[in-house]
C-alpha cells in the first residue's frame, strides 16, 4: 500500500474506493506482492535445484491458490482438504506435498489415493503405512532436529517437547521400519517453526538433516520447512534469505556431490509469500473514552482477526481515511462481547467515527483462521491483480450460518 497524493493505494487502486464498493470488513490481497516473495525466495537459490511449496493453510482462496499454481509453485498441504482444493486449483499431484499430524491412516491411504507426496510424521503410520504399501508408495519422513526456533511457544514446533515430527533420536527405530518393509524413503524434512530469524538457526537444521540423509539412499528432495519471518513494522528485521541463500545453497551443493546425485530443495513458505499481500479493513464504529484509554471499536472482531488476542501479534494499524492526522494513542478494540483486542496504545492519525483502518500484513493466518463467533458473518475477500479489483469471495449472509443447521420440532 502506497500513500500517493494523499491517497492509500494498492497497485493503482484507491483503497476507499474499494471499501466503499465491497464494503467493510474486508481482506484485499495483491497477487504483485506474492509474486514478488516468490521470485526473490527463487533468485537466493541461482545454483541449486530448489522447489518452492506454498503453505496454503496461511490464505487458502481457491484463486490464490490457481496463482501460485500459475507461478510454477508446489503446494503443501496438512489436510485431505487441502489436497483436494490444490488438485481443484491445478496443481500436479506430484507438485502437492501431504504434510499431516495426528491424522487417521485413512486419511493418509485416500491422499495416497490422490498420488500426491506423503510425508508422516511418526513412526506408529510409517509402520502402518509399510505394512500396506511396502515398496509401492514412496514417502518422505518428517524429522524432529530438537532445535528450539520460533517466535512464540504455539508457533515452534522444532524443539523436544513438540508434537511434531519423528525425533532424531528415534532414527535406529525409523530403519527397523523401513528395512522390514523395505520402504523407499524419497524425502526428508523439517519444519522447526514459525518467525525464524536467524539464518543460522535454519542452517543448524539443516546439517542435522543433511548429516542424516546420507543414511538414506535414494533420497530425491530434502525438505527445510519454512519459518521466514517477514517485517510487520518499519524498522523490523526479518529473515535474509539472500544470506540464506548463499550459506545453505553452498552446504546443500556439497553434499550433493558427497551424495553423487542433485537432489531437489525444498521450501515450503506460508507467511513469506502471502503476509504483505494482504490487508484487512474494518470502520470505526465508536471513539469511546473511558476514564484511562481512548478506545477505537471496529465494525469487525477477533473472529475475523485473531492473530493479535491468539499469538500477541503485532499488525500495524493506519487510518487510511486521513492520512496527514497528527497521531494519538488509541487501543483498538473489536465488537466480540469478551475481551478482542487489535492493538494496545496505537499512534494512529487522529480517528473520527466513520473513518476506515487497515490492518497491515493481513494475508497470513488471518482470514483462514475466522470463524462465526458471536454468529457473526465472515467478510469478503478481493484480490487485486494487474491493476484491476476482483470479488474473490462473497461475504456470508445469514442462510450462510444456517445451512448445515436442522431445526427440530419442539
Ligand atoms: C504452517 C506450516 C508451514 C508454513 O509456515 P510459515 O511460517 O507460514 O511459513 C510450513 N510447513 C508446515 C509443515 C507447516 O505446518
């Protein structure tokens, strides 16, 4: 977004022009910002054969999806759901990666179905899965290196008391498995957590991984996972993947000629891709002052926004109806009767009632993870592509609540 003669722009666009055509709330995501992560987390790899997996839980509208596709993209995926709204968007099975926790082999043998990439995660279904398939159906195991990354406890998944993953510890066992059901291991991977920073962090992973991958023969791709941390204010640091570039390419083409064979690295990037794509719009409804806080009450709540009140998220709030407003300090609130919090003691240009926020780095987890509470409806979705503004989901009427409801006689 763009201040150009006063005016907030997205790609050209006047953004209370189109707060005023769909009306708020309202996501408006911009395909030039994902294909722009896209290509920069492509060109810090020049020298390797590098696959990027988009991690569709982070925004996953059937049209974002055909865009990603469309840039040469893979998909990862951690449901059957997934799997089948990225076959719907055009991906190749061979382009979706199947990356579940906790789900029922039966799941796991209908993605199999699907003939997409399987990757498990523990070593109760590689057992299980062996015992099936044996030699037929190739898999990639998702290792647990133990390494503490992350930025925020729900969001690290890397480290010893996680869920995720077999733990490294646990290899002598994973042969057993495989040996007995001579299973063909294609992939290994990793996936430590999310809000990474440091390079290093990721490059400590990845020797575990590739230290361990010369155990295993016939592997195609190695799999590091993501957790690039991307700017949610001016001034933050986010990760380099420049550098990361060049360290890990560096690594991972050594070890591929120690291996005798160029395997394929993977990515699989959620937030990176998306998060600055998005923005999320909501009015103000009422300017109350109490006797300590000058709240801003929006005409939206955490249901549709839940990163700030569920990972303490910072989303940086700009009332785009007046933009050259001398700042004050607001908190600003939703409309959920219990406590939903966006921001704590905001500098924002001076807000009157009627006057539309944006909500900044809305692309990641945001519309994904709403929900009805408060039977309150979803918001619409638009998608701005070269210049031009599209309706990319209705926003929820009340039938909407009610369609999978059966009303009884009492
Ligand atoms: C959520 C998830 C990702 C994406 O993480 P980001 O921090 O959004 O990049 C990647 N891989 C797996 C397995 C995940 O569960």
């Amino acid at each position: 977004m763009e201040l150009n003669n006063n005016i907030y722009q997205i790609d050209g666009l006047d953004v209370l022009e189109i707060c005023s055509k769909y009306n708020t709330p309202l996501y408006v995501y911009e395909t030039k910002k994902i294909e722009e992560q896209y290509k920069r987390l492509l060109n810090a790899f020049p020298n390797t054969k590098v696959k990027i997996n988009y991690a569709c839980k982070a925004l996953s509208n059937i049209n974002i999806l055909k865009f990603i596709s469309k840039l040469g993209a893979g998909l990862d995926t951690v449901s059957i759901q997934e799997v089948e709204l990225g076959l719907k968007a055009g991906f190749s099975p061979f382009d979706i990666i199947y990356t579940p926790n906790s789900v029922s082999l039966d799941e796991i043998v209908r993605a199999v179905e699907f003939s997409v990439r399987i990757n498990i995660d523990n070593i109760s279904i590689l057992e299980q899965f062996g015992h099936i398939y044996g030699d037929k159906v190739p898999v990639c195991i998702r290792i647990n290196p133990h390494i503490l990354a992350g930025g925020n406890s729900k969001i690290s998944t890397g480290h010893i008391d996680s869920k995720f993953g077999i733990s490294i510890h646990q290899m002598r066992h994973v042969e057993r498995v495989i040996q007995a059901n001579n299973m063909h291991i294609e992939g290994l991977h990793m996936h430590t957590g999310s809000d990474i920073l440091d390079v290093d962090v990721f490059i400590r992973g990845a020797n575990i991984l590739l230290d361990l991958a010369m155990d295993f023969p016939e592997l195609e791709y190695i799999d590091f996972g993501s957790g690039f941390k991307v700017p949610y204010k001016s001034g933050d640091i986010s990760t380099d993947v420049e550098s990361l570039g060049v360290k890990l390419s560096d690594r991972f083409n050594n070890f591929c000629s120690e291996y005798g064979k160029d395997l394929c690295l993977m990515f699989e990037p959620g937030k990176f891709l998306v998060s600055e794509a998005g923005y999320f719009f909501a009015k103000v409804n009422v300017i109350k002052q109490t006797t300590a806080t000058v709240f801003a009450g929006l005409d939206s709540g955490m249901n549709h926004f839940i990163r700030p009140m569920f990972y303490d998220a910072y989303h940086h709030i700009v009332n785009v109806s007046k933009p050259n407003n001398n700042p004050r300090i607001y908190t600003v609130v939703g409309y959920i009767c219990e406590t939903d919090t966006f921001g704590w003691d905001r500098k924002i240009e001076e807000i009157s009632e009627g006057d539309i926020l944006c909500f900044q780095n809305a692309g990641a987890y945001c519309f994904s993870m709403s929900s009805n509470y408060n039977s309150r409806l979803k918001p619409a979705e638009v998608l701005i592509h070269q210049g031009k503004d599209y309706l990319i989901r209705e926003r929820e009427k009340l039938e909407d609540l009610l369609k999978n409801q059966k009303e009884i006689e009492f």
